[in-house]
C-alpha cells in the first residue's frame, strides 16, 4: 500500500488545529532542612498560612512560618522520609477534615481518619479546620439551657447552648469525669458530642471509648484522638479539627456540643512547634501569639439566630493547674476568655465531695439565663445557703461557743453539701435534680443524720420515679413549679419521710462488733487479712 505524504500532512494539520493547549503551572520549591518534625523550604513566594505542602514518599507539611526567604513547615508525617534538596509542591488547599453525619460514632484522628477498625467514613463533604468566628449580628442570646446531669453544675453553675464554660483543676480531681457525664446525659437531649484528646494516654481515651460504647453514647459522639505518642503537629490540629466537625451541626441548624480535653496539653504543643520553627520566645517559653492561639478557637462556639439556622455550639475546655494556681500564664489567658468557670479542688475531692467544686470560685456568667424556671427558683437559695455556710464554717474553727441560728446555718450547709455529691456516669435529669433540691431547701433534710443524706435521695429518687411519675413528668414539661405543684412534692416528701428508716447508731456499733468477733476466730495466720476486714467496717 502506498502511502501518500499529502495525506499524513493534512492529518496532521487537522491534530495541530484540534489541539488545546494548556499550560499547567507548579510552584515547586527544595527543602533546605529538616529536623525534629520541621522542614524549611526556600522558594514557594506565595504559599498561605496553614496551605498544605506536598513532599516527597507521600509525606505532607503544613505551612506555619511564612518568613522572608523560606517557609517553616510542620510535618504530618515521619520526617525520616523528607531529606534536604527534596521538592516541595504547593497545594493550594488549607489543611481540611470530612464532616457529616458519618463521623458519628467513630474514632477519628485530627486528620478525620479513622483508627477505630471499623472501615473508611464516607462522606463528600470537608471543611477548613480554621475559620473566622461567627459575628455578633449571625449570633443571639444564650438562653437554652444545656442539662449536664449534674446537680452541682445545673444549679450554681448553669451551662447554656453557645456558651463556653472552662472546667479548671489539678491532675486528679475528676474533671474528664464530669465532662464523661455530661455527655453521658445528652442522650435524649437532641445533641451532637465530639469529645477532643489532647495528649492523653491511650490507655485513658479507650477507657472513655468502652464508657461510651457500654453507654450507648456513642450513637450521637464523636471522638478525635491526638494521644500523647503522636506528633505535636497532630495534637495542635486536633481541636481546630474537632471544631470543625461541631460546626457542621451548627451550621445546620442542630445543637453540638464539643469538649477539649485539655487544652493544656494543647498549648504545650504548640509551644513545641514554635521553638523548633525559632520563633521568639515570650512568658514561660510560649511565643508571644499564644493567647490568640485559644482565642481564636473558643470564639467559634456560639448560638445563632435563626436567620443563620439557629443552630448551636457549646465549649469545654479544660486547664489543668499545677497546685492550684489559676494565675498561671494559660490558666489566666483561658480564664479571660471563656464565659465562667467550674474550679475543681483536690482537697474537696479527697474529703469525698464528688464533683469536688469549689462553690466559692466557680460561676457562670449567663448565669440564671440558661436555667429552666424550676431549678432556678430552687437554685436562688441553695446559692445562698452554701455561700453563709462556707463563711460561717470557717467562722467556726476558731470559737467554740455558737448561738443557735449559727449551728443551724452549719447543719443545713452539711446536709446541702452531701446532697450534692453524686456518683460519676449517674447524671439525672431536670425533674429529679429539682425533687431533690427542693426537698433540701426545704428543710427536710435538716434532721436526718448526714450519713444518711444519699441513701435517703436514692431511695426518694425511686419512690417518685415508682409512686409520683406524674409530678416528675409535669415538672418536666412545664419546667416550672406552681403552687399546686409545689403542695405536692412537698406532701411526696412527707410521704416517703414516713417509710424511711433512718440509721441507728446502736445498730451500727453492733453490726462493728459482729464483724469484729469474727475476725478474731479467724486462724491467726492471715494477719493482713484481718487488719483490713478490720478496717473496712470502722470506715464504714
């Protein structure tokens, strides 16, 4: 077959006019050092702040020091594989995570990828893990209350949907606990939890996953992970990331409520960053923009309008102090930011006051706004009474002699004290906490003896949930008390005063005698042994 040049030219004269030409762009620069989980790059001019960048072996970094002559990139993954003359291509895309209803129920790190085993989290939608707050016109007033469950903390502390609400106190004093409840307690209450790690042991962020799933909390919780084996860059990620997820359920008009746990850790992290990028040092080794760092994060927690969906985002932080000093560095910075605080203290907690806050120096600065009208007529006088109780309490140590008046003040103040205790993953909903409360303020605690306070709110519990469900099913969708009400909790108390039999010393003296003569015909060979069955009934 003959081939005829005419033919080939005019092809290829028809593929040079159908031809588009299109020229695509890189802007590729070379890492000039890399080191403790930082590469410098010289010669991406126009990279933004927070732009991913590509690098070598599937490696990524995240652009946090945009200086004259290079860029300081933090890296997301094992700096071993990057080495210097590497090249490093610009994105153009700002570190982002997956949001949705998928991410419900899983464990994800600050990346939004699962570590829980259960498979990939389909969903199409990502979002920027930092945002500008919403402005004061998008937002209204906090005035919904969000029930945490815990008497202590609905009321004299109200917490509402928007707010952010710093929960503050030494290693050890039961702040995850309450914050564990908390979420424990949102299960029928129509919102959205994402619980943020923060440099925990992993160890203690699977035993909150077991609570949850033993719960069936985790049928509305998400869970970020950033635990204290993984890169600072991770663990500086994680809140923004988990931010970023509530905001999708506030944007869509539902309420969320999102716990950072701690941010302590947090701005360790961060301060482990900005050294190694040679940024100047400030206070305590912190540059000079940590305050910003927490700002910026904790403003995007707010309630919108209903223009704007009507949708909610409520804060928890959590700070822990070192011997208590709330006038540290970032204690204070988050202090100034937030909207009250919840102080726990170590010596109430080892007292057995369980939550062990400190009355005296926790508030909220919504206040009675995000209180139903029920818990705030009965939370006004509980407010009153422990404030003169821990006045005169201290009065008390130094004079023996009190007028009568005085030591009522102190035995209602007891009494109002052990009825705030409560068991951790026990939290109660509104109409108890109200029940109770009230049978206190009333006094009808004040002459039963102070051991007897809790078996005496359990036993009561079960007696209006089992003979008065009506009352507690009125005050729950009234969220007020009436005078007719109020005749009949009053009358429900007495009711059940009548069957309550109340602990003899007598008999408690004889039931440590039995014990201990029992003890005593024990073979004389397991001598620790007895000592602590000896024990345990003198504490008892």
């Amino acid at each position: 077959m003959e081939i005829r040049s005419e033919e080939v030219t005019e092809v290829i004269r028809q593929q040079i006019r159908k031809w588009a030409g299109e020229l695509k762009v890189d802007e590729v620069g070379e890492v000039i050092e890399v080191g403790d989980g930082i590469a410098r790059v010289f010669g991406l001019e126009n990279c933004m702040f927070n732009e991913l960048i590509e690098l070598p072996n599937g490696v990524f970094g995240m652009a946090m020091s945009l200086e004259e002559t290079s860029v300081g990139l933090v890296l997301l993954g094992d700096d071993r594989l990057v080495g210097a003359g590497d090249e490093a291509k610009r994105t153009g895309r700002i570190v982002q995570v997956p949001v949705g209803d998928a991410l419900i129920g899983r464990v994800v790190n600050p990346l939004g990828q699962p570590v829980d085993g259960r498979g990939d989290i389909r969903t199409s939608e990502f979002r920027p893990v930092e945002r500008l707050a919403p402005g004061i016109v998008w937002r209204q007033p906090v005035d919904t209350p969000l029930q945490t469950g815990l008497k202590c903390i609905d009321a004299i502390t109200p917490i509402g949907r928007g707010q952010r609400e710093l929960i503050i106190g030494d290693r050890q004093t039961g702040k995850t606990a309450i914050l564990v409840d908390m979420i424990l307690n949102q299960h029928d209450q129509d919102v959205i939890c994402i619980y943020v790690a923060i440099g925990q042991k992993r160890s203690s962020v699977a035993q909150v996953i077991q609570t949850f799933e033993d719960a069936g909390a985790m049928d509305y919780t998400i869970i970020v992970t950033a635990s204290a084996s993984v890169p600072a860059t991770l663990q500086y990620l994680a809140p923004y990331a988990g931010c970023a997820m509530g905001e999708y359920f506030m944007d869509s008009g539902r309420d969320a409520l999102i716990c950072y746990d701690d941010l302590t850790r947090h701005a360790w992290a961060f301060r482990q960053m900005a050294l190694l990028l040679r940024r100047p040092p400030g206070r305590e080794a912190y540059p000079g923009d940590v305050f910003y760092l927490h700002a910026r994060l904790l403003e995007r927690a707010a309630r919108l309008n209903e223009e704007h969906g009507g949708g909610s985002l409520t804060a928890l932080p959590v700070i822990e102090t070192q011997a208590g000093d709330i006038s540290a560095y970032i204690p204070s910075n988050v202090i100034s930011i937030t909207d009250g605080q919840i102080r726990l203290e170590t010596d109430l907690f080892f007292r057995g006051v369980r939550p062990a806050m400190d009355v005296g120096n926790s508030v909220s600065r919504v206040g009675g706004a995000a209180q139903s009208k029920a818990m705030k007529k009965v939370a006004g006088q509980l407010k009153t009474d422990l404030a003169q109780y821990g006045e005169y309490k201290a009065f008390a140590q130094f004079g023996s002699e009190l007028d009568e008046a005085t030591r009522q003040i102190l035995r209602r103040g007891e009494r109002l004290t052990e009825a705030i205790k409560q068991d951790q993953y026990q939290p109660l909903p509104m109409e108890e906490e109200v029940a109770i409360l009230k049978a206190a303020n009333d006094g009808d605690l004040d002459k039963l003896p102070v051991e007897d306070i809790r078996r005496f709110e359990k036993q009561y519990l079960v007696f209006m949930r089992n003979e008065k469900a009506d009352l507690l099913k009125h005050l729950r969708e009234t969220g007020d008390i009436d005078e007719k009400l109020d005749a009949a909790l009053k009358k429900s108390v007495q009711e059940f005063k009548e069957t309550f039999a109340v602990t003899k010393k007598e008999d408690a003296e004889e039931a440590v005698d039995e014990i201990a003569k029992s003890i005593e015909d024990e073979p004389n060979g397991d001598t620790e042994k007895s000592a602590e069955a000896e024990e345990k009934p003198a504490k008892e």
